[in-house]
C-alpha cells in the first residue's frame, strides 16, 4: 500500500496551468510543483510570470512559462505542442483563466458579455477539447476546471459571470461522464470568496458585509487554502474522484438563515 506521500506525489508529472500568471492559479501552481510537478505556466503577463517561475525555482521546482491567447483553438494547439517538446508530456490540466464585471444586469452590453463567456467558458472549452483530445488519446490524466461559488447559485452583481461559471460546471460534468472509462477525471475546484485581480472591483464595503454574513468562517480565503483541493483532484489519491464539485468556500455554500 502506497504512503499518503507517495499516493499525493506529482513527481514526474507535468501540469499545464492557464491563468498562472494570477494570484489564484499561480498559488495553485506553484503547490503543484512542490509536489513535484513540472510546471507549464499559461497566461499573457511575462513579468507577473516571471515572479512565479523565480518562486517556484527557488522551492526547486520546474516550471516554463508559455504564453497564450486561450480563447483560440490555434494558439491551445500550439501550447499543447511547445509543452510536448519542453517537458515530454501532460498529465494535468488547470483552466483558471478568467474575467468579471459588476455591471447591473440592464446595462450589460454585448461586447461586454461576449468578452466575458468568451474567457470564462469558450476558452475553458477549447482547451477541454485540445488537452482533453490528448488525455484521453493517453488515456491518463486530470483536468481541474475552476468554477465559482456562483456556479453553484447565482450571485447578484455578477450576472454574465454566474451564467458562465454556471455552464463551466455543467460541461466539466459531463466530460466526466464521457471520458470516465478513458483514464481521464474532470472534476471542477470551486473557490468561495478569495481577494484577487478579477473580483476586487466589485468588493466593496457593502459587498464585503453581505459575504461576510454568509460566510460562517466571517473572513475571506486566502490563496494557499487552494493548494491542498487541487492536489487531491490532481494526484493518484483522487483517483476515484471524477465529475465532484470539491468547494473551498469558509462554509459559504452550507450557510442558510
């Protein structure tokens, strides 16, 4: 029987991350690769990829950074492909790239809602179809696609992003149905109230009280408390775990009246 080290070890995977270069996904990252994965990092800011490729070098780990427009099928075939001959294979797959906006629901534009499914739900989609292709293909691997407390019930506010959080845990779902007997789990992580790029704006005082009152834990997550939810969908000791909605949200989601 394999120790609870062995059974979490990444080592001699490779995880592909998009959206490492943010706050959420780059702490992600950088946990994968304590367990020693090696890293392909996805986003489009050099320099904020640069401060989490020195991080993760200075644990010893290994990681790349690649960037890409993930919105197109072109540009996921061509990372899939640079991965593959930088690290030899993929194992892992995190789609966390993502935007927001607070805008009231009457003043929501076209342009503004295309943008947002686009990143949140197309992008996350085309990359399930190009890695997903290789996984199964493989027929091993993992795909962790972020969702969102609004996934689960929609959230005032944040109208075009609950929709897409909404469909991103209905499709992870039946991916894992499809490819349940083809060695490949998709399981969505989904984050409660965590600060990061996409939703300080509309963190507010406001805001903040009425998460707080329905947050049993009374405080916001910090990003590290992701790391260990998307090691146990990631690594062997999830192995039986496919197509689960795995919440790290202080209670959020349990709370009632």
């Amino acid at each position: 029987m394999k120790t609870p080290a062995e059974l979490f070890s990444l080592k001699g995977k490779v995880a592909v991350v998009i959206g490492g270069t943010g706050v959420l996904c780059g702490e992600i990252a950088g946990g994968l690769a304590g367990a020693g994965a090696a890293i392909a990092l996805v986003g489009r800011d050099a320099g904020k990829a640069q401060r989490r490729l020195d991080d993760i070098a200075k644990g010893g780990g290994k990681a790349a950074f690649f960037p890409c427009d993930t919105t197109s099928k072109a540009d996921l075939q061509k990372l899939l492909a640079d991965v593959l001959v930088k690290f030899g294979r993929v194992d892992i797959l995190v789609n966390g790239a993502g935007v927001n906006s607070p805008t009231p629901f009457f003043e929501i534009t076209g342009e503004e809602f295309d943008k947002i499914v686009t990143v949140n739900l197309k992008g996350l989609m085309l990359a399930c179809q190009v890695f997903g292709r290789h996984l199964v293909e493989q027929k091993s691997g993992s795909i962790i696609n972020v969702g969102s407390a609004s996934g689960l019930a929609p959230l005032s506010r944040v109208f075009t992003y609950s929709a897409a959080k909404a469909a991103i845990h209905n499709l992870s779902k039946n991916l894992a149905r499809e490819w349940a007997t083809s060695g490949v789990r998709v399981n969505i992580l989904v984050p409660g109230f965590f600060p990061a790029e996409q939703n300080r704006k509309v963190l507010n005082p406001e805001r903040v009280a009425q998460i707080m009152g329905k947050t049993p834990m009374k405080r916001f997550g910090e990003a590290h408390e992701l790391v260990g939810a998307a090691l146990l969908l990631a690594s062997e000791c999830g192995s039986f775990i496919t197509g689960a909605e795995i919440v790290v949200d202080g209670g959020f989601n349990a709370m009632t009246i």
